[in-house]
C-alpha cells in the first residue's frame, strides 16, 4: 500500500470553486435534542418549530436505556408527525425500528448502513457520521445511506470532539455527490454562513436553541437568515 503524507491527502479548500454549482434545495435546519429533557420538553420542542422550519429533529439521548428513550419519544414522535417534521433516533437501529421512527443516525460504532437497511426497509431514512473523513463518508455513501454528517466545525459542549472538519469538505461532497450532507459540531447564526456557503444541506443545531436566552423560538428564527443567504442555483 502506498503512503501518502497527511499534505498529499489535504483537501484543496478551493476544490468546488473549479466547477459551476448545479441544483441543490436551499438549506435547512436539523434540530437536534440537549443532552437531556425535561417534562416540559414537549412544549420547547413546539416553542422551536414556532420559530420556523425545521426539517428533522434527532431524538439523543445518552445514557438512558431503550425504554427510558421509548417513553420520552412518544409525544416527540407525535409532535413532529403533526408539524410534518422528521422525527430521528440516534444511535440505536433497534429502537428506531421499535418506534416506527422516520430515521436513524448512526456514528461509526453504532453499525453498519446496511444492516440497518436491511432491518428498517427503504423508506427510513439512515444517517452516517463521516467526521472529517472523505473515505468513511464515500464509504457510507456506498452502503445506502440517505445522508453523510460532517464535523465538528466548531467547538461544541453538546458532546466531546475529537475530530475538527473544514467547510471545503462540504463544497467537495456537493460537488461530486447527490446524498445530502449535514454540517454538525458548534454550529450558531454567527458562524453558519462559510458552511451553507459551501454547500451545507442541512445545519444540525442544538445548543444555539435551546440555549438561547429569548427561548427556542427565537432560537430557530435566529438562523432564518442565514439558511436563506445562498439562493439554490436554477434548475
């Protein structure tokens, strides 16, 4: 096998810049849950698509078992049917199929995309964290997967990072591939505009709204205009 220097394998961050942009859909907000909820946590969830669209929303909680998820999902999984929102488990193949959820996200432990196609059938919607890595992220491509995330672009305290990716790794993915990508890792209104203009298809969120002082609606309305600063080009 052939050794590559890590400066041979850098990604050009002008790489996208050599090819005229073709049509993708403008792009849209994934709302991920805070680590973890309360009660009340059904009315914040209704407070934030108060605030505007949003397309998905991921259901992460860590540490709780499957019934404990399944329990705290329910009136989650009805909300967001009723405001036509997609509702995503992560991590577990097993309890998204349990649920009947839209999706699941899975990280690089969490299994494989094709096993989890084969258990969820074609419809589910399947999500691969891919890092920084233009190979795990082709790889998941090949597997089936409806969607690759990138990140961390920034720093984040939702959880730990040990991977630090670049916008140019977007407007690579977009310009070579269909399968949408999601930019997740510290994202906020402030400093979403670089990863849309490269060609973000979705922005996962999580602290920028359920930390921001004026409550979750305003959280959501703060990235209004930031999701619509690149028009998607002509079809």
């Amino acid at each position: 096998m052939t050794d590559f220097t890590d400066e041979e394998l850098a990604l050009d961050p002008h790489f996208a810049d050599q090819f005229e942009a073709g049509f993708r859909p403008a792009c849209q907000l994934y709302l991920i849950s805070p680590p973890t909820i309360g009660d009340d946590f059904v009315d914040r969830l209704a407070q934030a698509f108060d605030g505007g669209d949003v397309a998905a929303f991921q259901l992460r909680l860590k540490g709780l078992d499957d019934d404990a998820i399944a329990a705290a999902a329910t009136p989650l999984q009805a909300l967001c049917a009723e405001r036509e929102v997609a509702f995503i488990i992560n991590d577990s193949v097993a309890l998204a199929q349990r649920l009947g959820a839209d999706g699941v996200h899975l990280g690089q432990s969490d299994g494989d995309a094709k096993e989890a196609r084969k258990l969820l059938g074609p419809k589910v919607q399947i999500g691969i964290t891919c890092h920084d890595s233009r190979h795990l992220a082709m790889e998941a491509g090949e597997a089936g997967a409806d969607y690759v995330a990138f990140g961390a672009f920034f720093p984040t305290t939702t959880k730990e990072v040990t991977h630090h990716a670049e916008p140019s790794i977007l407007g690579w993915w977009t310009t070579l591939f269909e399968l949408p990508c999601v930019a997740i890792g510290g994202v906020t209104p402030d400093n979403a505009g670089p990863l849309v203009a490269a060609g973000a298809d979705f922005l996962a969120v999580s602290g920028a709204v359920w930390n921001h002082p004026e409550g979750p609606a305003a959280g959501v309305a703060a990235f209004r205009d930031v999701l619509a600063s690149k028009a998607p080009p002509p079809r």
